[in-house]
C-alpha cells in the first residue's frame, strides 16, 4: 500500500479516536441529567461499556503517543470507574438470622427453553422463586413446581408467577402500566412477618413516553414512596428496566431505604443475556437495610433475554 494511503488512514483513524473519546465523555456525563430527558437517562445505563471503551482508548493514545488524549480518555475512564468500583467492596457484618435463598427471572414470553429453567429451580433450590412475563403457556409449563414448592400465587395479569416454600397472606396487586406492576405478599418467618414485592417495570423506549412515565411513577410511587411507610423488613425482587446509575433509581432507593443486594458482589449484568461486554444490571433483588445478604449471583442461561438472580439473605430474629 502506498505510504501517503497509510498516512492518510493514519490520520483518519486519529481523527475517529478523539471524535468517539469526546462522545463517550459526553454520553458519561448526560446520564446524570437522566431526569430531564429520557435519551439522557437510557445513556445512564452503560457505564459498563463506557469503561471498557474508555481503557481501549487509552491504549491506543498510549500507542500513538498522544499525550494530550491520553489524559482525556483517562478522565473517561475515572468517571465511569468511580460508578463501578464501589459494588465491587465489601459490605458490612452479616446478622444471624434465617437463611432464606431466592430466585427472580424474566422468562421471556416467547422462550420455549421451559425445561432449562425447571432445571435451574431444582439445581438452586430457592425457597421462594419468581417468574415474569409468565404467560399463560408459561403459567401451565411452571405448574410441575407446586410439588417442590405448597405455595403459589399466579397473577396472570401481570404476567408473573410467585413459587414459595414459606406461606404468603395478604396477596394484591399495584398496575403501573400494561401487564406491569407488583405483586405484593407478606412472608411469615418464624412468627416474623416480611414484606415481598416481585415488582416488573415498563420498558423506557427512546419514543415511548408513556413507558418512560409508567417506569418512573411506578419507581417513585410503588417502590420508593410504598415501601417508605412499610413497618417490616422488605425483600423486593424483578426487573426494573432500570440500571444503579438512573437518577431515577437513586430517588426511588433514596424514598425506600433499601439496599441492592448485588452491593459488595459486582455488577453482575444480565440483559441482554448472553452477549458478553453488552449486558447491563437491570434485575435486582432490593432488601432492607436489617436483612443480611449472604450472596447474590446471576444463574446459568436459559434462553431468555434475560439472567436470573439469585440471593442468599438471612432474615434478623428479632
């Protein structure tokens, strides 16, 4: 190849990396504005990718011997570096308590893998398990665990199915939206009453304002503000098509008190499902501060878009 096409792609590529350096700093930065836009607040959910860029960029800067952009793309790097490396340290003293082990996964409506996530159930051996977007076929297909587990709430119109070892009581339902909401119970541990909520949001679509206002008032309200006047210890549960780094997560934890359970184990991402490097943490499992997290850990793939999320707690005695 010529060497003036070398150089002249030389060049062009400089020109490219300094172009995405600047838009990868900028997309950081618009996610904390997340509240004002809903463009901004989906760019929130990528701190992961934006890192991972951030690091290959300063690679090439330090290849290519530019200094200048080199400490640009560092400062891309420490932005997003400081949202993630704090899930990563450990938590305090874990109480005694019951042990309890929990599982949350969004099926996927259309998946069909229905033996792979029996499979999953009876390799983990939950105490309480629950299903999204558990259509009616799902509903049927899911009905072979009510010999491993006495109790069973089916709330086919939001799609979720609710397997326990432990007796529910006082089982309703909040709507938020189409097929979406929670699905509220108590738990009765050892004389101790829990309050469970497996909670499914609406999807923010980039032209969906309607998504993006059901999401948010279903956050604020029927997480933050509901479980703001709850008297007992909480455990929540589902996907919240929401990642750690939404301002609108971080008001709806502010207003409910509780905890990420993945706080201390990782980011653990898991949607999209098996995409490595693409995935974001959108499922979650919420607890409140008194009840202690053993572990938290995404399961195997099981032909969802999604991973499932399972939970080690420990329920205080007093």
């Amino acid at each position: 190849m010529p060497i003036h096409l070398i150089a002249r792609l030389k060049t062009r590529a400089v020109y490219f990396f300094r172009g995405l350096t600047v838009s990868i700093i900028v997309l950081s930065i618009t996610g904390y504005f997340g509240r004002f836009n809903v463009f901004f607040d989906i760019t929130s959910n990528f701190k992961i990718q934006y890192l991972i860029l951030g690091i290959l960029l300063c690679i090439f800067f330090t290849i290519t011997h530019q200094r200048t952009w080199l400490i640009v793309s560092l400062a891309c790097v420490l932005i997003n570096l400081i949202e993630i490396v704090p899930w990563y340290i450990p938590q305090g003293n874990v109480a005694s308590g019951q042990p309890l082990r929990l599982l949350s996964l969004n099926v996927l409506a259309s998946n069909q893998q229905y033996d792979q996530v029996i499979a999953l159930v009876e390799q983990e051996k939950p105490a309480i398990a629950a299903f999204l977007e558990a259509n009616i076929i799902w509903s049927e297909k899911l009905q072979v665990l009510a010999k491993s587990f006495p109790y069973h709430i089916s709330a086919k119109i939001l799609e979720m199915e609710l397997y326990s070892n432990i007796p529910l009581e006082n089982y309703s339902i909040q709507r938020y939206g189409q097929n979406r909401g929670n699905l509220l119970a108590n738990l009765m541990i050892e004389g101790k009453k829990v309050s469970l909520i497996i909670s499914h949001t609406m999807q923010p679509l980039m032209f969906d304002k309607d998504g993006f206002k059901w999401r948010n008032q279903h956050l604020e309200e029927g997480i933050g503000r509901y479980v703001k006047h709850l008297k007992t210890p909480v455990i929540l549960m589902g996907d919240l098509n929401i990642t750690m780094w939404s301002p609108y997560y971080k008001k709806a934890i502010h207003y409910s008190g509780l905890r990420n359970a993945r706080a201390g184990f990782g980011l653990l991402p898991t949607f999209p499902a098996g995409i490595p490097g693409l995935s974001i943490p959108i499922d979650h499992c919420l607890v409140s501060p008194d009840i202690s997290v053993l572990n938290t850990k995404t399961g195997n793939y099981v032909g969802s878009d999604h991973l499932p999320i399972i939970t080690d707690v420990t329920i205080p005695n007093n």
